[in-house]
C-alpha cells in the first residue's frame, strides 16, 4: 500500500478529483493548506501600497492506494492537475505499513476497498413506540364586563 500526498493548485480540485475516481480510486481526504515553493509568493498592490504574500492558498490530497493503483493515481493527479506553470504543485508517495477500517476491523487492502461485511447490528430487542406528548390549551376565562 501506498499514501500519495499532493499538493495542488485550489482550481484544479475538481478535475483532479474526478481523475482519481476514473482511476478507481475509492475515497480521498483533501484539506486547505497554504504554502510556497519555487514561485515564493506574489506581490500585489492595493490602494497604491506594495503587499508581499507569502504563503499561498493550495489544497492537499491524501489517499492511500494499493499497489496495483499506485501507477494510474499518480497518473490521474499529474494529468488533471498540470498547466504547465510554476506552482502546479507537488507529488510524495510514502509506503504505508498497516491500515485498518474501524468500522470492521479489516486490514491492510481489505480495509481499502468497498466493505463486504455488513454492520454489526444493534441488539434485536423490539424498540418500544415513542408517546407523543400531547399539548393541552387552556380554556379562556370568559370575559368579565365591567
């Protein structure tokens, strides 16, 4: 198993998760973060005062794959994720020892991919129906002439 963990330009989130699922990729975590590589951030001017920025906005991809997948994912997230400009962004891949689904308690490629096991089922005691509370009004006192 391996995690890849990209790094991306925010714009390209969309293709690059819609490649990913093309590939068979089953599930992914992708967060905000901001950062700077090559480019070292940009310098912008508002209301005629120079401002330097240095981190950037970037999203960051983390799935974790078999290896079989490895090849095709790597090639899914390059394809979506190039223009062809600084900043594209960046691509690790680690190796995973161990993985497990909490839900079952599958390891390592099982807890990968779609779960065969079905949930463990609450106790088979019949549920009591709820009572509906029931609003009483209040009678109006008759109105007193005076």
């Amino acid at each position: 198993m391996k995690h890849i963990l990209a790094i991306i330009q925010p714009t390209r989130l969309v293709p690059v998760k819609e490649a990913l699922q093309k590939a068979g990729v089953k599930g992914m975590t992708v967060t905000e973060a901001s950062g700077f590589g090559q480019q070292g951030g940009v310098t912008d001017t508002l209301h005629g005062v120079e401002y330097r920025v240095d981190l950037l906005p970037k999203i960051r991809i983390d799935v974790v794959v078999p290896d079989k997948l490895l090849d095709r994912a790597v090639e899914a997230i390059i394809d979506s994720a190039r223009s062809g400009r600084i900043g594209d962004g960046k691509i690790f891949v680690t190796e995973v020892k161990r993985a497990y689904r909490i839900r079952t308690g599958e390891r390592d490629d099982a807890a990968l991919v779609e779960s065969v096991v079905p949930p463990v089922e609450q106790s088979e005691q019949p549920k009591k129906p709820r009572r509906r509370l029931r609003l009483r009004r209040r009678k109006k006192a008759p109105a007193t002439k005076k």
